[in-house]
C-alpha cells in the first residue's frame, strides 16, 4: 500500500474512462494563439456527448462548462487552466498545463475531465497498458506486428502472406516474433481459464 500503483487494488479507471484536453493538440492546430475563443467537443458513434467553451489569454487558458455527477443539479464551472512554455532543442517552444487541482500544480500535456479538468495523478488514473496482464500485452503486439504485415486482425485468425516489396528475412523475422507473442498470448488464457495446454 502507499507505492502509488493503485490500480493493483481493484480500481477501475484508467485515462480510457475521462474526456481529455491535449495542450499539444491545441497547440499544433492553432487555437492557443492569445485572444481567442473556441469550443471542444467529445462525440460518440458521431453523436455529441460533451463540450466545453475555451478563452485563450497569454499564458492561460479559461475553461467554461457545465457538469453534474450522478443524478445531481448542473453546476456552471468556469476557471483558468495556467500555461507554462519550455524551449525545444532545435528552436520553438512547447507547452504544458499547470494542472488546476488544489495542491498540485502539475506540469503536465494532458487533463482529463470530471469535476474540475486535472491531471491523472490527482484523479489516480491508470494507463489502460498498465492494467494489461502479460497475455494480454503480447496480444496486442502480435496485432501490432499483424497489422504491419497487413494481416487480418485477431491472433486467431492465422498467419497471412508476405507483403509485397518486404525482404523475406524481414519478414520471417516478424512472423516469429508474431508466433512468440501468439505463444504467450494463449498461454496466459489458458491459465487465466485453468485450461492445461
């Protein structure tokens, strides 16, 4: 208990589960800029679920929205979200949130929303990878692998054939790393059913 790594002890959110912002985002498609205003919206099966309102001023974003947690009232929340730049090695500069939870002040690229938009450490977030068992980590590298081979997704559903243009010892060499992870993928299913192989 105490080392930080919550999600060890049944929790179930990860960053998967809460809208997010992404200060890069915003800032490699232009709204950053001071003296702006722009709305965000989050859609689902191409519906809108969510959108907030987002003033930029220098050094600062303010976030306008409304919200309301289980079967309560909407609340009107609009508050600042500060930003700090650093300097990239080869010219510019990059920024960051200075996450608004009370106590924190976080620098960080990404805020998931609830309540208030914080950091994943204030909301104790896992990494949808962190709570991956071993099998199931080599799954996705086996579909990783697949779909660079332009496999049909799946592990189950086979190897496929060369690409066209790709050297064949690349291309063996990507097959048997595939099978090692294919391996070890149903290996850990089959423990994780109590299924002797």
């Amino acid at each position: 208990m105490g080392s930080g790594r919550r999600w060890h002890f049944g929790v179930s959110d990860t960053t998967d589960d809460y809208r997010s912002i992404d200060v890069r985002r915003w800032r490699r498609d232009g709204p950053l800029e001071p003296h702006q205003s722009f709305g965000w919206q989050w859609s689902r099966h191409g519906e809108v679920v969510a959108s907030i309102q987002v003033r930029t001023e220098p050094d600062r974003v303010i976030l306008t929205y409304r919200h309301r947690s289980g079967g309560s009232d909407w609340q009107d929340e609009s508050y600042p979200v500060c930003l700090d730049w650093t300097t990239c090695h080869l010219g510019g500069q990059r920024p960051w949130f200075l996450c608004p939870a009370r106590g924190c002040g976080r620098r960080v690229a990404i805020l998931y929303g609830g309540a208030i938009f914080a950091c994943r450490h204030c909301y104790r977030l896992a990494y949808p990878s962190q709570r991956e068992t071993d099998g199931d980590r080599a799954a996705r590298r086996a579909d990783r692998i697949r779909e660079r081979l332009g496999w049909e997704p799946g592990i189950l559903n086979g190897n496929g054939l060369k690409p066209k243009g790709m050297h064949w010892r690349t291309f063996e060499r990507l097959t048997a790393e595939h099978d090692a992870y294919v391996e070890k993928s149903l290996a850990g299913m089959a423990q994780q059913f109590g299924i002797k192989l």
